[in-house]
C-alpha cells in the first residue's frame, strides 16, 4: 500500500494555533483579525489548504477535503460561539455600571482677593463697624473736592482718573435707611427718602445738592462714600467701605488701572492717633499674625496729621531681606487724622469731632499673605495660580 502524501501534522498545527489565538481574543476586532487570517478568501491559512487541492493524488482528495472542511467548520464555529460570548457579556448601551466609583467633580476656590475682602469685613464687623458699598462712578465734588482738592489742587495730579464722555446723571444716596425720632415717628432728615411708609418715594426733606451732582468719571477711592455717609447721617460714625477703584496706571509688576481698595472712617468725641493705632495694630495682627507696625509722616490733602504705615516684614521678621530691601520693613496702608476742611465740607463742627480715616488695597494684603509678587496674577484667571489656594 503506498504511503500517503497527506500532511496531517500541518493540519493538527493550524488547529492548535487558531485555537491558542482564539483563547486570547478579547474583541470584536480580535475576532475580525482572526477571520481574515484563517478563513480569508484570498490570503485565509485553510483557504491555502484549499487551494492545494489539486496537487494531492487523486485516491487521497476525498480525505484531504474531508480533512479540511472539518477544520473550516470548526473555526467557524469556534469563532461564531466567542462572538456571542462577547455579545452576551456587552453592557446595554447606555447602561451605568454602579459598582464604579462617582466622577470627583472639581470643586471651586474663593479668589484670593474676595477672601481677603471677606476677612477684612469679619474684623471690622467685630469692631462694631458698618459695611457700605457706593456707585463706582463719581462726581468731582465727592471725589476730589469735599476731599481738601480743588481744580487746582497739586494732590489731584497722583489720583488723575479716568473721566466719562458723557455724564452720568446721580441719585440720591442715603435713601436706603429711614430713621425715627423718639416717639418713633420718622425723622425729618435733609435727603432722606421714607422707602417703608404708605408713599415710597416721598421725599422728607430736600436733598442736598451735592448728593444728586451728575457722575463724570470712575472713582479712585472709595473716600466718596465717606462724604456722603457724613452728609446723610450725624456722628459718631464708624463705617468701613470696600470696592473697586480706577486711576490712570500702567500695568505692571505692582500696579494696575483697577484694584480694589477698603477705606474706613471713624468719627466722633474725643478720637485721637492712639484709637488710629490701635485700630491698624488690632487689623494687621487678625490677617498676618504676631506682627508690629510703625508709622511714619507722611501727606494726603483729606487728613492732617497723615501717616504712612508700615509692617514687619514676613519673610525676615524684621531682620531685613531682599524683599523688604534690608529695612524690615513693607508698607501696607495711608492713614491720619481726618483734616478739619473735610469736616466743614460735610457739616461737622471740627471744633467738636475729630475722627482718623485709612485705606489699603486689597491686592497689597494678598500679596503679603500669600507670598505673591506680581498682581497681575489676580486678575489672569489662571487655575493653576488660583487653585494653588486653599478652599
């Protein structure tokens, strides 16, 4: 009997690899690269076995074939059931796995600056002081001129701002608070507006004329809340007054034309420098911790004495470094004694009041709190600077 020219190692060899290939097949596009290897028309492993048909000896063809299809039919087969599998264990779409842990959601920061401004409010406010907000765009009298400087004032050239095209035309401020006398019956003040009886907007005396002045140009201080706090209400006053604020700077490492700024104001009897101290020693304490201040002379046309004020360096603690340019020393505020023109401006006795004023920007606080050397970073809104801040 002759010896068969049939290879059936081979055979047995494309079995077992397509087997080892098909237990590793994970995907759908496993099984597609699968299919194209073995059972591809044009290049498949057994469709070569077909194609080698003619060369087997004709006594042997009809094992051969027998041979063959068998193995087609198995991978079919194999192939058919993995498909399945892998459908059967496909999620529906759309479906929620519910043993996954929740997507962590990115939770927002206070911006630097609104946290200091929150800071400075919670310390005022425990002084017993009042919050006020006034419009960000001002006329020359409450900006400039019940402030000691006229038209011709030199000061004005350090406060230049920017003025309005068009005038905007004012209000009355002051109308937000009724006030009552004695017997509880509403008080007759100049200005005033009784916004909570039966006629809102009935006016209980005339108001002054420097309240309702048509707004030429963007505030740079917030020091115009004073005056018209002071023509509104008598003293003793205590009032701390925050916001934006504009002046005609170039944009650079420690200026920009809008920063934010809180003013305070405190007037009444018997009120000397030592309350002022005081006042700034208790503030800069509550936002930099075990820290001391010095007050130096200094100029501003609304206060008399007028002091600049500085604290003990963080960084040195009064030692003397490269940021504080060896002195121990940074400057962080302008203070004084409320000079007697404003006084007379408002319609104070200055023979019978005294009071002390100061203001500081709020970007000059962060950037000692934080170790920030450039504010321009604050307003760049960029996450990596601010999410370097806590929560």
């Amino acid at each position: 009997m002759a010896e068969s020219t049939i290879d059936r190692s081979a055979i047995e060899a494309l079995r077992q690899d397509f087997r080892a290939r098909l237990a590793a097949a994970a995907s759908d596009r496993d099984l597609k690269a699968l299919t194209d290897e073995f059972l591809s028309r044009k290049s498949g492993l057994v469709t070569a076995l077909f194609k080698s048909f003619a060369s087997i000896p004709a006594e042997e063809r009809r094992e051969f074939g027998q041979l063959v299809n068998t193995l087609k039919a198995e991978i079919e087969t194999a192939l058919e059931e993995t498909r399945a599998s892998l459908e059967s264990s496909r999620p529906p779409t759309g479906a929620v796995d519910v043993t996954l842990p929740g997507r962590e959601l990115p939770i927002g920061r206070i911006h630097p600056l609104m946290r200091v401004r929150q800071q400075v409010e919670d310390i005022f406010t425990h002084m017993g002081y009042e919050i006020l907000e006034g419009p960000e765009v001002e006329d020359d009298y409450h900006n400039f001129e019940a402030l000691n400087m006229p038209p011709d004032h030199p000061a004005r050239d350090m406060q230049d701002t920017l003025y309005l095209g068009v005038p905007i035309a004012g209000g009355t401020w002051g109308a937000h608070r009724r006030s009552t006398d004695a017997h509880g019956a509403p008080s007759k003040v100049e200005g005033r507006r009784d916004l909570t009886g039966d006629l809102p907007g009935e006016l209980m005396g005339t108001a002054p004329e420097a309240q309702v002045r048509a707004a030429t140009l963007l505030r740079t201080h917030t020091s115009a809340m004073q005056i018209r706090y002071m023509k509104t209400f008598p003293p003793p006053i205590r009032i701390i007054v925050p916001g934006r604020v504009y002046r005609r700077d170039n944009l650079d490492l420690s200026h920009t034309p809008m920063f934010q700024q809180f003013e305070g104001l405190v007037v009444g009897d018997g009120i000397t420098l030592a309350d002022l101290k005081g006042t700034l020693l208790a503030l800069v304490r509550e936002l930099f911790g075990d820290v001391t201040i010095r007050m130096r002379p200094s100029f501003f046309p609304y206060t008399e004495p007028s002091a600049e004020v500085d604290v003990t360096c963080q960084g040195c603690a009064g030692r003397g470094c490269g940021t504080c340019k060896q002195t121990g020393w940074l400057e962080i505020l302008g203070s004084g004694m409320v000079h007697p023109a404003v006084f007379e401006a408002v319609g104070y006795d200055p023979e019978q009041v005294t009071g002390f004023a100061f203001g500081l920007g709020m970007e000059r606080v962060a950037m000692l709190k934080y170790g920030v050397d450039d504010i321009r970073l604050f307003y760049e809104n960029d996450l990596r600077f601010l999410e370097q801040f806590p929560l």
